[in-house]
C-alpha cells in the first residue's frame, strides 16, 4: 500500500523584495511555503544577513562583541568595508545611534553625512536605522533620504506616528522603507496599509514585527511572527504579504547573560554571547525571518551553516577571525588523552571522544556529547574540555572546604581541633514499611455497586457540619482606626470606588 505524505496547499506568496547598490542585488522573500518547507513550496530566495554598524564607538557592548571590530571601532566607514570584505555581510545595517535625543544627539546633517561616506564605500544594500524616537528619526533619516538620492536605500524605523514623513522622502527619492510595529499582527498590517494610501508599493516595504533575545520574550515574538506568516499564505491577506526583518543583535548582546564575565559553571563569556545569539537567530528562522540583524562573525557563521543545511545547498567558506580569535573559536584536531582529566572524572567508557565541554546539569552532574569512533584508545577530550572541567572541580572544592571550616562560630578551626573525617552515609539494600504511628481511623462506609456491578464498600462524609458559634464583627480583626480604614482601601473599597486603590483603575465607575 503506497503511503502519501499529507502536503498542504498555500493560497498565497511572499513578495519578492529586491535590495540595490549600484553593483549589487539582493533579493529576499517570495516563499509559497512556510519557513524551510521545502517539501511543500519553493524558497527562492535564501534568508540574509545585514551585519549591524553603528555610527560611533559604543560604549556598552560586551567585550566579546567589540573583539572582531576592535581596530575599526572609531571609523563606520571602514567598519562597514570590513563587515563586507572579510565576513561577507549581504546587507550592511548602519544604526545612527548618535542622533538619539538621551546620548550623543547628533544633528541629522552629521548623520547623513555618515550615511553617506557608508554608502559610497560598500557595494552591497545599505539600510540606515535610527533610534525608535519617531520626531528624531522623522528629522534624520528625512535628511539620509535627501543626501542618498542618487541610490536606493532602506530607511527605518518607520513607525505608525511618523509614517508620513518619513514615507513621503521615500516615495519622493525612490526609496525603500521597513515598517516598525510593537509586536503586533493587527498593527503590523494597519501600518502596511497606511504605507499603502500614502503611496508606497509592496516592493519598497519590509516588515519589522520588533523581536526579543532568546529568554527576554522571544516566545510572544516567535508567535506574531508565525501569525504573520500564516495570514500570508494561507489567509490571502496580502498586506502581511512582506518579507520580514529581525533586528535581534541589540537584544542579545545587550542581556545580562551575553554581558556576564567567565564563570567555572556558565563557561566563557564569548561563546555564551555567540550561542545567544546564533539561537535567537534561528528561532527567528523558523518563524519566517527573511533578513536577520547581527553582530558577531562567529554566530553569523553558525546561522549561515544552519541556514545552507535547511535548504539542501553548499556551506559556505568559513569566515577567518585572525589568529587570537580563531583559537577561541574552533576546537583543536588533535584532542587530548584521557589522562589530562583531571582526578575524579575518569569514565568507564572503552571507545570514545568528548567533542566539547559539558553542560551543567547540577553541581554533581555533567552532560557532554560523547561520540562513539573505533580505533581510539580510551576516551578523549579536547584541552577545552578540559579546562572547563578542571574549573569546575577547583570551584567546588574551594566551596567544600570553605563550607568545611565554617563551623561553631568560626572562621577556621582551631589548630589543635583535628578535623573529623566525613562520615559515609549508611547505604540501606532493603526498607521497610513505615509503622503508623498516627492512630486508628474509623470511617463510616457505605455499599455501592461498581461499573461491573460488583459490591464495594466506600468511604463516606467524615467531617461535621460546621455551625457558628456567634455573629462576627470585621472590626475586632483590627486594632485602631487606621488599620480599618486601610482594610476598606484595599479591601472592598478597591472594587467599588469610583477612583480606584492599588495597581489597577477601574474602567467605569461602579
């Protein structure tokens, strides 16, 4: 018998949106399936990734961020060439940070010039950014709009509040805009259709649904852009019908975990940065993202990977970080032998390799990929591995001996108070039932027939009827008047007053 796999048909597409340079074409979106369903549809057009410039020397980013730009920090110019040159970016993402009104406020002649200087200098898409405060941004990218009029470029964000302003200088200087809205579909669709009466065509329009990092509300992100994407090409709804764009770079690095230092449990501050946000980038994958916002060559290089396994095509060529960074970022051909462990973390394992440095489970317990090869002798790790485990066993002992110490009040034992030796737990290879000591319980029973009719006896009420003893009075609960008038405040008066107490205002007078 021929099994058929059940496919789904979609009513509709992703418009094909064309990104240009002078010298360069990128195109992004016209999927008639959902995100890598390529079972089901066609993706012609692989997601991109636009790597993130800003316009001055950030001051709080994380150093793991700020290494692979290090030399290029106080030039955006050659920043964005070396974004381009050496990490292959498809789109570069200038954000003009500087014009925000609460940093640098810069004015919006400095910054198009910036923009300007950017865009000569690269050959690939350029899209310009402000700083999500829409009478400043109004201003900006106006002027951006004015000194980039020989080029096409991508203004942003354009939100609901400054649409017109900022869509007029597109419509009037051929640009593109990408349509900012706070993680909702129905004002994610409202302002394409404003965008729409103003004049904007469906080939000059990308769709920002706002994005969180993984763990700071990427969930609620994940699901309005899934949302989106489903009235799209199942729901023929053809203003959802854009390409999206995730700007998640500032999300992640800018969380406490990306800015944490080393730890001996969460590992190297680097390589939790970089999974942050190589994770984020995917999840967003998944959820439709057809341009993705970055930072670090090293994620981009594992989305980039991920992204050519999901379709079936070539992994690129791996992005060169120089030597300093290159040794952090890739695991050693040759792995260590297993007696480099250090003591105590010997396995019963005959054949084997660790490939990377193990999870934390809970402080006792570990879990590492282990893959099983023939020919070796014993397990293997890799130095990294190694160090890690090493770390971990010199943070735990120096908290067992501290804990050790702290004992009837002092801070060390006194010399001449030997120290006892930790007895071993008592192992037990048999138990016994609990004797029960609380009393013997008489119930009343009653006799019931089952669902096969047979009697059974089950138990019935054991509780008496409760009967008050006298009329009670909510004022012996308190002792003066203010604590009365308190109770009301936040107690009954909190629904029935006109105003309202607490956190919450009643909507309509009671």
């Amino acid at each position: 018998m021929e099994c058929k796999i059940p496919i789904q048909a979609y009513t509709g597409t992703i418009n094909a949106v064309h990104l240009k340079n002078d010298k360069t074409t990128v195109t992004v979106g016209g999927e008639t399936s959902y995100p890598f369903y390529t079972f089901e549809g066609e993706v012609p057009n692989t997601p991109k990734i636009a790597i993130q410039v800003p316009d001055y020397p950030p001051e709080d980013w994380p150093e793991a961020s700020l290494k692979p730009y290090r030399e290029v920090l106080k030039d955006p110019v050659a920043w964005a060439q070396k974004a381009q040159d050496e990490y292959n970016a498809d789109i570069i993402f200038l954000w003009l940070k500087s014009t925000d009104p609460n940093g640098l406020n810069r004015s919006a002649e400095q910054a198009a010039e910036i923009a300007g200087k950017v865009l000569e200098a690269i050959n690939i898409p350029l899209i310009v950014w402000g700083t999500a405060n829409v009478e400043k941004d109004a201003e900006v990218l106006r002027q951006v709009a004015i000194v980039c009029a020989d080029k096409k470029i991508c203004l942003g964000p354009v939100e609901e509040a400054n649409h017109k302003q900022i869509g007029a200088q597109a419509l009037a200087y051929n640009h593109m805009v990408v349509a900012s809205s706070p993680i909702d579909v129905n004002l994610a669709k409202q302002l394409n259709i404003l965008l729409g009466n103003l004049g904007l065509s469906k080939d000059n329009i990308l769709i920002d649904p706002t994005v969180g990092g993984l763990g700071y509300g990427i969930e609620y992100t994940y699901s309005v852009m899934e949302r989106i994407r489903q009235a799209a090409l199942t729901q023929q709804d053809d203003k959802l019908q854009q390409p999206m764009i995730c700007n998640l770079a500032e999300e992640v690095w800018k969380t406490r975990e990306a800015k944490l230092s080393d730890d001996p449990l969460m590992g190297k501050a680097e390589n939790r940065g970089v999974l942050l946000e190589a994770i984020t980038a995917t999840t967003l994958l998944m959820a439709g993202a057809d341009i993705l916002v970055m930072r670090h060559p090293r994620a981009i290089q594992l989305v980039r990977d991920y992204i050519a396994d999901m379709t079936g095509t070539v992994r690129p060529a791996t992005i060169s970080l120089g030597e300093e960074a290159k040794s952090s970022a890739q695991l050693p051909t040759e792995p260590a032998p297993v007696s480099s462990l250090p003591p105590g973390m010997r396995l019963d394992i005959d054949v084997a390799a660790i490939k990377d440095a193990p999870v934390m489970i809970d402080p006792d317990h570990m879990l590492a990929l282990v893959k099983v090869s023939k020919g070796l002798e014993g397990i293997t790790v890799s130095p990294r591995a190694v160090d890690t485990f090493s770390s971990f066993l010199e943070a735990k002992e120096s908290a067992f001996k501290g804990a050790e110490k702290k004992e009837e009040g002092f801070a060390e034992k006194p010399p001449e108070v030997k120290a006892e030796e930790p007895q071993q737990p008592e192992i037990k290879k048999s138990w016994d039932v609990c004797e029960d000591k609380v009393g013997d319980f008489k119930y009343t029973t009653e006799k019931k027939k089952d669902f096969s009719g047979k009697d059974v006896d089950l138990i019935s009420g054991s509780y008496e009827e409760g009967k008050p003893g006298e009329k009670g009075d909510w004022r012996k609960r308190f002792k003066n008047k203010e604590e009365m008038v308190q109770y009301l405040k936040t107690g009954l008066r909190y629904w029935y007053s006109k105003e309202g107490y607490g956190s919450e205002k009643r909507k309509k007078p009671a």
